[in-house]
C-alpha cells in the first residue's frame, strides 16, 4: 500500500490516534479491521516468517536454528570444581556474544514466580480500563513512567510498533515507588531487585569473557542504569502489514528480556530470522550497540524483531542496561586492553547521549547507527 497517497493526511492520523490515550489496545477493543496506515511496514508482506529453518548437509534434513541457552548453575568461585564451572559459562557466554550477540540463561537467581509475577502485573496494567491509565499516556520520553505507543521523536517516514508500553526509567538504581501504578507497583519493584543484582552478575562474565578482569566492565560503569519497558502485543486484524516490534538493534550496552509462552521473538542470525522460543525461567540477554563499539566488534550487537499475530496478545518485559547518569555524556572507545597492532581501534569515542541522540534522529526506519563512528 502507498502511504502518500493523494489526499492522505498522516499528522492528523496520528494526532486522531494519540488523542484517544488508549494505545494500540484501545484501536483492538474499537473493532477496527484496518489497521492506520502508519503502522504499516512497506516490506512486511514479503518478509513475514514464522518457522524458520535452515539445511544442514551433515544432518542430512532440516534443522531449527537454536539461539544458545546457558546454565549459570554453579558459577560461584568456591573450590576448584567452581573455578571449572565458572570458565565453562564464561566461555559459552563469549562465543554466544561473538557469534549470535543473543543468548538466554537459565539458574540466574531470579525466582520463576518473580518473573511470571511481573509479566502477569504488565498484562493487568494493559488490560485494565483504558480510563484507568490514559493519565499516565505520552510520548514524551523525559518521563520517569509513562504509558505510550508512538516513542519520542516521531516523523512522517517513521513506522510505528504494533504494540502498547509500560515504561519505567530508574537511574542508577532509584525507583520512584509511589510513581509505579498500583496494579503492578509490588511486581515492577521485586524484579528490579533482582535485576540489580542480575547485571552486576553478567557485568563480572562478560569482562572475563572479553579476556579482562571480573571487575573492569563494573569500573567503566557501562551498566549501571536501568529502564524497564513492560511491552503488550494486541492482536492484529492485518499482522502481514506490521510488526510488533520493527527489525532494530538496541543503543544499548546489555538488555534483559522476558516474555511469555506466546512467542514471536526472533533474532537475524546468518541472513535468517530465527525463533527465540520461550523457555519456562529462562530469561533472554541480548547484546547491545555500545557494548560492540567498546569491544572493538568483539562483540555483536544484532537485529531483532517481534512479529505481529492475529490471535491472542503477547506480554514482554525488557530491562534496558546503560552507564550510570553521572557517565552519560562520558566518552567511550574500544577497551585499550582489546587493542593491538593487529587489531586497532575500529571506533572513535563516543557517548551514550550522543549514540542514543544520533539513534532518534534519524530519518526513516532506525538502524544501528554504529557506522557513523567508524574511524
């Protein structure tokens, strides 16, 4: 479909859409069968796969690719079996990194019901009266919690994601209890807890990962801040148009993930969109755009999307990772201890408040923006 037709006005489809406060959801529960037409991803109709799979000549058939999962049971440094174990996570988390840049871990210290207690909160929030929380609808991003659909900066050549967001920014730690809706405020707050100290575990793996010691990604304080989006994917009346989530990378230097049994995660891998298949506790970690510019490309940050369906909804939460407020406009480069004569900077310093800056200005679909800063 065109979406410059004549005679089609998209700021006042927009602006009709944002005045209801009632997100994507509200459009569901108003009947619609056409969805606007800024949702619509002009290549979707295309490249929308569900299953895929690729040919694997030694298994003489078809073989699902499988994003690598990782046991972090017994990663404590007690006694020389630990030590052993230990360098057996740390090495299935640097070739993750390296090859796919996604990987989930199970045995993270993160409780089964804390998890599915906060996804079942997301999904009360989103299902509530939309009376109920249209106080708390914006765009604006300087917002400590906010419920929105269309993020921030949004032009006429952007696309919009078929998906309604509960977003609560807590830097360095500081959370704004009173702030948290009610219907969700005990469940946001417990899985935070536990999120703190889930990075700072992840912070001491990549960094001897990367060949460096426990503490060094901790003393770069490259993960210290936190925002926390509580995603819920209506259905939709034309899931070929659009997608919950469009094909991105994340500005990100480590985002954590949970989601449902529904599915429709899938990350790019070797040319393929690959299911991310929900796992019972298991939590999905994904590396983001400042991580690969610190570690020299070392790391990869890759493309990911969430596909729209027609039937049920979708509940997701994603626990963003960024350098502590006080190091936001702190230049970082490649780490001087991933660098060598054959393997020189690859990236000119940069802060996260530029990254993010250059990220949200850009014009038409947002894709990573690490090119721009290729020495």
């Amino acid at each position: 479909m065109e979406l410059n037709q004549p005679g089609y006005d998209w700021d006042s489809e927009v602006a009709s859409f944002e005045k209801t406060r009632a997100g994507v959801k509200g459009l569901v529960d108003s009947g619609i069968v056409k969805i606007p037409r800024f949702f619509i991803h002009k290549s979707q109709s295309s490249n929308l796969k569900e299953d895929i799979s690729v040919s694997n000549n030694d298994a003489g058939g078809g073989v699902k690719l499988q994003i690598p999962m990782v046991d972090l049971q017994g990663i404590e440094r007690h006694g020389i079996f630990c030590s052993r174990r230990r360098n057996e996570v740390v090495d299935e988390i640097r070739r993750a990194s390296e090859n796919w840049g996604f990987f989930q871990i199970v045995n993270h210290g993160v409780p089964i019901s804390v998890i599915d207690g906060l996804l079942a909160g997301t999904r009360r929030f989103h299902e509530q009266l939309k009376e109920d929380k249209m106080e708390l609808y914006s765009s604006d991003t300087r917002k400590k919690v906010r419920f929105y659909t269309i993020h921030g900066n949004f032009k006429e050549n952007n696309v919009a994601n078929w998906r309604d967001v509960l977003s609560i920014n807590f830097p360095d730690d500081l959370i704004d209890f009173e702030a948290i809706p009610k219907v969700c405020r005990n469940e946001v707050v417990e899985y935070l807890k536990h999120m703190s100290k889930l990075r700072d575990v992840l912070s001491e793996l990549l960094s001897e990962a990367l060949g460096l010691e426990s503490d060094h990604l901790g003393n770069m304080e490259v993960m210290k801040t936190d925002y926390l989006a509580c995603n819920y994917y209506p259905p939709c009346p034309e899931p070929s148009l659009t997608l919950g989530i469009l094909e991105h990378s994340d500005t990100t230097f480590l985002t954590i993930l949970s989601q449902d049994t529904t599915g429709g995660l899938q990350v790019l891998h070797q040319g393929q969109w690959t299911d991310v298949p929900p796992v019972p506790g298991a939590l999905v970690v994904n590396i983001g755009d400042l991580m690969q510019l610190i570690t020299n490309d070392k790391f990869k940050s890759v493309e990911h999307r969430v596909l729209a369906r027609s039937i049920g909804s979708r509940v997701s939460t994603s626990c963003f990772i960024y350098p502590s407020s006080t190091h936001m406009l702190k230049p970082y480069g490649p780490i001087k201890e991933l660098l060598s004569e054959n393997n020189p900077a690859l990236y000119r310093e940069v802060s996260n408040f530029e990254y993010v800056t250059a990220y949200t200005n850009q014009e038409g679909e947002r894709v990573s923006v690490l090119p721009k800063f290729r020495l």
